[in-house]
C-alpha cells in the first residue's frame, strides 16, 4: 500500500507540474504577442487660444473660471480677480481651468507625458486700470503687487486654493494625496515658504513650497513692472526634463533658459488631469491678466482595440513571420503531449490499484460531505461587539476622530476584513439628558440599516453593548459637503444641481419606506469618489414623550422644511448658521423673493459656468419646502417631479409666511412646534 500511495503521489505531483509548465508557456507566450502586437500610438492634445475675446467660440466652451476668475470681452484676457465685480480686492483667488481633462501619464509604463506651453501674461495694480488700453501700457507700475500667478496642473476642475501666498494652487481640503503641480510667478516674498525675493519663478510638486526658484531679475524680468511677458515652458516625459524660458512678448524665445534640470512628475500625475492657471490677492493687490495660451501634449499609450479608422489610417501592424510562429509553438505543443501521455498513465495506475483494493479499505476511501453553513450575505449589516468597536477605533483614540459635537463623536477606522468605515458613538450623557427613548432608537437604526439606495451613505452594523450606542456606516472618502460649499474649493453649478437632486431622491425613497432622516443639512450630505451625493448621519434621535406623535406627523414633515434651507445653502454658497449681525439666510431668501431679486442669491463664486434659470427654479423649490404644511408644502416625491422638471412648480406667495418650522440646529430635535401647524 505505501509503495503504491508513493507512486500515485510521486505521478500526480509530477503532473501538476508539468501542468503549470505548459500554462505558464501559453502565458509568457501569450503575453509577448499581446505586447509585441499591440499598436503603440501617440496620444496628442493641442491648444490655442491666440485671445480669449468673445469672438473666440471656444473661449466660453472651453475655459471654466472659478472663483474670482473673469474674462474681460473688451481686453480679451482672462484677469484674477474680477476688477469689476470686486469691491474689495484683497484676500481673493480664482481659478482659469480648461474645461476638458487631458491625459499627461501613462498608468501602464508609468511614464509622463511629454509637453509644450507658453503663455503672454501682464501684472497690473488695480488703481491705474482706465478705458485705455491697460494692456499695453507700459507705465502701469505696480510698487507692492500681489502675490501671483501659478501655471496648474491639478486633479480636479472646481478646487480653489487660498488666497495671499497661496496663489489660489491649495487649500486646506487638499491633503497629502492632492496630486498637483505649479510653475509659479510671484511677485511677493513669503519667508515662510522659503522665497528667494518679491521678483521669482518656482516650480511647485504637490505642495506651496517651491522645490526650486528661480530669480526673474537673472533673466532681466521685472514681473510688476507692468509690461506683458511670455512663458515657454517644455517638459521631455521619458527624460524627465523640464526648460523653462521667460522673456518679454515682444520677442522670440530667448536662447538661454532660465531654468533646465531633471524633474520626474510621475508621483503628482494621474492618467488624466486638469490645466490652467490659478492666481491671488493678499493684502497687496493687484490683476492678472492672461493674454493667450497654447498647449500640446503627447503621451504614448497602448492600443488594445483598434477602431477600424485607427487600423486604416493610422496603424500598420506587420504579420510575424512562419518560421518564427512555428517556433514558438513548436515546445508548447510538444508539452502537452507529454502531460497528456502521463495523464493517461496516472489513471490508468490509479484504476488498476484501487480494482485490487480490498472492500473494508472502501470505507477509508469515501470523502465524507461537509456540512454545508448557510453563506451570509457580504455587506448584510450585523451587530459588533464593543470590543471590535475598541479596537477598530484604538480604544476610541483622539488620532482617529472624524468630528464631534455634542451628541456623539465620529471616528474613522478600519475594520478586519479591511473595510474603512466611520463609527458614530453616541453620548450617553446626551442621550439621557434629553430623555430619549434608546429601545426605540434602536429599532430605527436596526430598521435604517435594512435600507440600501445609491443615494444613502450605507449602514454596516451597530452596537449596543455595555449601555453604548454605536453606529457603523461605510466612509466616504470625499468628506462632507459642508467642507466644498463653505472652504476654499468651489463646487460647481453642475455638481451642486446633481446634489440637489441625489439628496431629493433619497429622502424620497426613505419617505417611501414610512421613515425618516431627522438630520437633513450639509454636513450629513457626503461626496463619494464621483462626487455624487449621498446622504448619512441619520438622526434616530426621538422624544420619550411624544415619539408616537413625533413620527407620525411631523418627522417626515421636518426633512421636507430641513430640505428646503438645504437648498438654499447649496445655491447661494452660505450656511444657514448666520453670522452675528448678518441676515438669516431663510429671512435673505424670502426677502429676494418679495423683491423679485433671487437671482442675488446665487453665489457668484461660480463664474460664468452657471445656468441662472435652472438655479432660480431650483431656488423656488427651497422656498416651497419651507411653506407650512396647510399652505402648500409639497411632499418629496412632488420635490423630485419639480426638480426633474416633470411638473411645474407651484406659484410661491409674495410674501413670507407667518410661522415656520423653529428647529434647533444644536441637538438636532424639535423645539417649541405645535404639530397641528403640520396637519
């Protein structure tokens, strides 16, 4: 028996191998044709805009602005900031992007793209702009200046940096993972950030400090002095080298660079990326102004699918000869006849001992089945011990917390299957302060967690353990909404109107499943990698007294009218969290409205890249969630119809009404409501 279990052992093992040989052959093989006959084409993107004048067509198409970014028809440039609109012009920034992403790396090689840019631009002092023409002007001194203007490369197209010596390139929602780069040319020393002088040109890799500077006045560049200048700036991929040229507009490239060097951008690059420029105003000011700009990229890339124009008009692909065809084939056939040959043998071995094996070894032989488990659903949500939760969240360590407040704390951890999720841990001293009834808030939670919509932040499990009261939803790595809308980024029309919308289906869904979300405002509206919309941070939260009557009339009623300052807040770029002095931002609204003047309303952080009916109507679909129930106040299916323009919009009345929901944005509970108000 051992010597034929040795010889089994020794034939199966022996056939495996040779198994793997051959795929492992077809592999390699298999492998090299596909390299070797797959097209290598050069991928090719080219700018020009010679002005950026409203003759130009593409100007309006393919330019987004941001912030405070203009372009100005009768000069035909783009100028940061805006010397028309602004009435102060310090502390700005803005941003010029070209609308379109354009591929500058290659994910497979890991290779960038190779690039050429230049650029006419001109600094101006603000105080000396008239009808002339500015432009030319060659007496238009600007003694203390800006801060400057940054030539962008970036992952996004509706990131604003920070004003002053940020030169609108970061802010703080960009992290360390921002991937960005910079050629700068500032007009303002910053110590802090390691400025040679007030007169440099820098190159910035995914961080305001500048890896290398260099000084303009070397070249004979005075950038404040008023007068146009020209950038060319030419990036080799696969030598990873960069010149920069800097000279007057006036005359050809000059010969000498100011700067060549080895420079490898493939850390700070996507596939694809955004371009254009970025610029800011400190406590000194002045306007930048960009005159033209051309633009042309080549990268290589791998074509796998060849479209029928491609293969006709721009890819010749040679057949590989006979001879070396046959070649390759000839051991890999000659393999598998091998293994089929010792496959035949093993089974024969294997038939011929197991014929002479005696009956009471048949026991032995016979695999015994497995008591099968019933599998569990992969994303179904369970209960965590509060030990899982500890270790999860390192025992509930500071270094971990998300953010706070008075009703919980919010930590971001990673689970054991690898999962990064947020836990919630609510405040016991809060939950019992304010008499909530724990046994039927989790119930909800339990009854929430059942809920799966691509437009709400999923829940993955709770706990209730040791008196504790836990929550577990999946992160979203984007953050809050609040974090877009009211930093330094500027979202723009496009996406906030997407938001509105994703928000208005799930809590139409929600609604439709009988519950509620009880906390509808922007910092529980959470971007995901797409940045669409989803809605978390449930508030679960119900009154031990009233509960019944809570849910049933006015819970449901309360995300409608929560909705509704949702809206306004995306709309206008302001929080309904009003500074002192400052207007509540539903009595600003109404009072436009009775104005006839909504259109005030719209954050013009936005630019030009705005549609101001849809905008308006979006805004009269706030207002009308924040009618009283008995005047008017739709339900969110009826939001979801008006949104999608399948309905009109009921007429809003010309004046504000009377009494309206007093919710108090602290514990996130009603205060003070009659519920008749809401029948």
């Amino acid at each position: 028996m051992g010597f034929r279990r040795f010889l089994s052992t020794i034939s199966a093992i022996f056939f495996f191998f040779l198994i793997f040989v051959v795929w492992f052959s077809n592999l390699v093989d298999s492998s090299h044709d596909n390299l070797s006959s797959t097209p290598i084409i050069n991928v090719t993107k080219h700018l020009f805009f010679h002005d950026f004048s409203s003759n130009n067509p593409r100007t309006s198409l393919d330019v987004s602005l941001l912030g405070s970014a203009t372009i100005s028809s009768e000069k035909g440039c783009i100028q940061i900031p805006d010397p028309k609109v602004e009435n102060d012009l310090k502390h700005l920034a803005g941003r010029a992007i070209y609308a379109s992403p354009i591929r500058l790396f290659d994910p497979v090689t890991r290779t960038p793209a190779s690039f050429e840019t230049t650029f006419s631009f001109q600094f101006q002092n603000p105080s000396k702009i008239s009808n002339s023409d500015p432009l030319m002007a060659s007496n238009l001194s600007v003694p203390d200046g800006g801060s400057g203007l940054t030539f962008i490369i970036v992952p996004d197209e509706f990131t604003v940096g920070r004003p002053g010596a940020w030169l609108g390139m970061l802010n703080d929602v960009c992290d360390e993972d921002y991937k960005a780069v910079g050629v700068e040319f500032d007009a303002r020393q910053n110590p802090e950030f390691g400025d040679p002088n007030d007169n440099h040109v820098g190159i910035n890799l995914g961080s305001i400090v500048s890896t290398t500077a260099i000084n303009a006045s070397d070249m004979g560049i005075y950038l404040k002095d008023g007068l146009i200048h020209r950038a060319w700036i030419s990036y080799d991929g696969h030598k990873n080298y960069i010149d920069i040229y800097l000279g007057q507009d006036s005359i050809e490239r000059p010969s000498k660079p100011a700067y060549s060097g080895n420079l490898d951008l493939s850390p700070y690059l996507n596939e694809y990326m955004f371009i254009g420029f970025s610029a800011s105003t400190g406590n000194h000011t002045q306007i930048h102004n960009i005159l033209s700009w051309n633009f042309t990229s080549v990268s290589q890339a791998n074509l796998r699918v060849p479209s029928t124009e491609t293969c006709e008009s721009k890819i010749r692909v040679e057949n590989r000869e006979k001879l070396e065809a046959s070649h390759k084939k000839t051991p890999t056939s000659f393999l598998i006849f091998l293994a089929v040959v010792l496959l035949c043998l093993v089974i024969f071995l294997n038939l011929y001992f197991n014929g002479k094996r005696k009956e009471k070894n048949k026991d032995e032989s016979m695999v015994l089945t497995e008591k099968k488990q019933r599998p569990r659903p992969p994303n179904k949500p369970r209960k965590f011990t509060r030990t899982e939760i500890s270790s999860a969240t390192r025992c509930f360590g500071e270094l971990q917390i998300l953010c706070s407040d008075n009703r919980s704390v919010t930590y971001r951890t990673t689970m054991l299957n690898g999962c990064n999720t947020a836990v919630k841990r609510f405040s016991s001293q809060f939950l019992t302060s304010h008499g909530l009834d724990k046994r039927r808030m989790h119930k909800e939670i339990k009854a929430i967690s059942k809920i799966r919509h691509p437009n709400l932040v999923p829940i993955r499990g709770w706990c209730f353990d040791h008196q504790e009261t836990i929550v577990v939803y999946d992160y979203i790595p984007n953050g809050s909404l609040d974090k877009w809308l009211f930093g330094f980024g500027v979202l723009p029309w496009t996406r906030r109107f997407r938001v509105v919308k994703d928000v208005a289906e799930s809590l139409s869904y929600l609604h439709s499943k009988e519950l509620a979300h009880k906390n509808v405002k922007t910092s529980s509206v959470f971007l995901d990698v797409s940045f669409r919309a989803v809605l978390g941070d449930f508030g679960f939260l119900l009154s031990s007294v009233e509960s019944t009557r809570f849910e049933a009339l006015v819970s449901q009623k309360v995300d409608i009218f929560e909705f509704g300052v949702f809206v306004l807040e995306v709309v206008s770029g302001r929080s309904r969290n009003s500074k002192p002095g400052e207007m509540d931002l539903l009595d600003l609204a109404w009072a436009l409205h009775v104005g006839d003047e909504k259109v005030k309303l719209v954050d013009r952080n936005m630019g030009l890249v705005l549609n101001p009916d849809q905008a308006i109507r979006v805004l009269e679909v706030g207002l009308l969630c924040t009618l009283n129930d008995n005047k008017g106040r739709p339900n969110m299916e009826q939001v979801v119809e008006y949104l999608n323009v399948e309905k009109p919009i009921p007429e809003l009345p010309q004046s504000r009404p009377v009494s309206l929901f007093p919710y108090s944005s602290t514990t996130g509970l009603c205060s003070g409501y009659s519920c008749a108000s809401f029948k």
